[in-house]
C-alpha cells in the first residue's frame, strides 16, 4: 500500500482522543452548551437558537445519513439491498399515514421515542469508540446503562411537557423515586472509568462527564419541575446530539481520503469542509423556505423530513456497527 493509503501515525499528544484535544472537547464532548445556562440566553423555545438549531443542524444531520449511503460504497457494504427495503418501507409508512388520516400526527409518537432512543445510541456509541482506545468501565454499563439513563431523561421530559403521568398524583411518589434511581447510572459510569485511570482517558472521562452532566441536569430539572432549565437541557440536548453526529461523520470523512475504498465519497472527502459548509446552509435554507405557511409546500416538506428522521435512525443504526472490523478501522478505533 502506497504513503498516501495509510491513516496519519497517533500522537503523543492525541493518543487517547477520537481525534485531537480541541476537536473532541468541542465537537464531541460538545462543552459549548454549558454556554446556554448563561442567564435569559436558552429559556424559551423561540429564541435564535432553536432557529439556528432547527434548519442548520438538526436538519443537515439526519439528511448526511442519505449522502453517505447514496456516495459511499464501504457505508453500503453488502447491505444495499436491504437499506433501499428499510428506504422504501419508511416511504409506504408515512405515506399510508398521511393518506390514511390526513395529517402525520398519528407518527409524531413513534418518531419521538425513536428518536430518544436514537438519542442514546449514539452517545452510547461514541463513549465505546473511546472505551476501544482507551478501555475503562464497564462494557455493559456504557452500553445498556447510558441508553437507560438518556433515554429515560427524553421519556420523562414528554411525561413533563404532556402533563400526562405528572397530573395523577397517585403517580408522582413512584415518579420521583425512579428519577433519584436513574440518577444511580451517571454516578457508576463516573466511578468505574476513575478506578485506574491513566492520562490516556483524559478525553474518555471528559466526553461522558459533559453527557452525564447534561442529562443529569435534565433529570433533576423535570424532577423539581424548574421549566427554564428544562428548556435550556432540552435545546442543549438536540445541540448536543446533532454536532457530535456532524463531527463523527467528518472525522469519518477525513480518514476516508486514506482508507477504505476509492470512488465518489473519497472525491467528495478531499473538499469536505467546503462542501459540508455549502451542505449546511443550502439545505437550512431550503428547510426555512419549505416550512413557511405560504410555500404551499409545508405538508410535503414535514412528510419528507419525517421519512429522513426515519431512514436516519435505521441506517445509523446499520451502517455504523463497531464490531464490523472495517467499521472500527475506518474510524480509526480497531482495538490492538
């Protein structure tokens, strides 16, 4: 294999990290929402924020998952067949949905927990990319502990928002115990990655201490019912999830221009930062037109987005598994 086919050498000074110290901090560990608890800047969900959220991040997160499978043969793999059957499943179920009652509320349901499911994979995910470089904790806890605990953070916020189960008070006692129960998982995550931590897992520690904070913080919030937190942990949340999505996919984009397979995603790799800003801001800027009530194009444009919500959680949930060999080589977290 020619110089140009091999991944750059670990350094020193990234050992331990996905990619170096300021990507992970930022884009991963994402410690840029603790910004949003300054005061009076997060506690409405009309703010610039949810604007800049909603059309320039959420939005390009979930369609990339299409841009990927559609240009990358290796993310494809011998899956083809099978991802077009997932594709087109999605498309006969939002269809039948929306023919069948006029309207896709009758999925808002579905999405909303797969969704937080989806949520917590991926932070699951993320920490058992940097348990294969650094190891640390417990395999079961990180996997299936923090799916619980994210999971049931975004549960218990519909709960809240609905005033569904929070309005029977005969519930409430039950209510608040499961709370101060889950709130056992960040403290055993914690824990076990401190017993025989090295430096190495410096960036491991950081990543689930600024998840763990964040859905703590949302737990507690729903549980002494303070609605400005709740906003700002929820938007935080959302932030949260899109960026590290953003930032896995470019750090995959990177490696891609020296490993893996040649063809139109390697080509699309070498100009990945120019694309993804032009990526981002056309398709936000698409999003904000679509939805105005004078488009004529709103009802369309919530059955496409709804259906690349859909695609998105199953593809991820396909194209991204670490025990596949090439998966983990291409992202750089083969374990030796």
């Amino acid at each position: 294999m020619e110089d140009q086919d091999r991944p750059a050498p670990v350094t020193a000074a990234n050992r331990g990290w996905i990619v170096s110290p300021v990507f992970d901090l930022l884009f991963l560990a994402n410690l840029g929402w603790l910004l949003l608890l300054l005061p009076g800047l997060a506690t409405r969900t009309d703010t610039a924020i949810d604007f800049w959220q909603v059309y320039f991040l959420t939005l390009p997160h979930r369609w990339i998952t299409l841009v990927l499978v559609l240009t990358d043969t290796d993310r494809r793999s011998a899956q083809t067949h099978k991802l077009v059957a997932v594709a087109a499943l999605v498309a006969v179920l939002v269809t039948g949905a929306f023919f069948g009652t006029g309207a896709f509320l009758c999925l808002a349901l579905v999405d909303y927990i797969w969704n937080s499911w989806h949520f917590a994979s991926q932070h699951a995910g993320v920490l058992r990319m940097y348990a294969r470089k650094v190891g640390g904790g417990s395999a079961w806890l990180e996997r299936w502990g923090l799916r619980a605990f994210v999971t049931y953070g975004a549960l218990r916020a519909a709960g809240w928002a609905t005033g569904g189960i929070e309005a029977d008070t005969s519930y409430l006692p039950w209510l608040k115990g499961t709370d101060w129960a889950v709130l056992v998982v960040p403290v055993a995550l914690i824990l076990t990655n401190f017993i025989g931590a090295t430096r190495d897992r410096i960036g491991k520690l950081a990543y689930l201490a600024s998840v763990c904070a964040l859905y703590t913080g949302f737990v507690l919030s729903l549980h002494f019912g303070w609605s400005g937190f709740v906003v700002i942990f929820a938007a935080a949340g959302s932030m949260f999830h899109a960026v590290e999505y953003l930032a896995i996919v470019t750090h995959y984009a990177r490696r891609r221009e020296a490993v893996g397979s040649p063809g139109r995603f390697r080509t699309l790799a070498r100009y990945w930062t120019l694309f993804l800003g032009g990526y981002v801001l056309a398709l936000g800027s698409v999003g904000v037109l679509a939805s105005r009530p004078d488009s004529g194009l709103v009802v369309l444009w919530q059955g496409l987005n709804l259906w690349a919500a859909f695609v998105h959680y199953a593809f991820d949930g396909m194209i991204w598994k670490l025990r596949r060999p090439e998966t983990a080589a291409a992202l750089g977290v083969t374990q030796p």
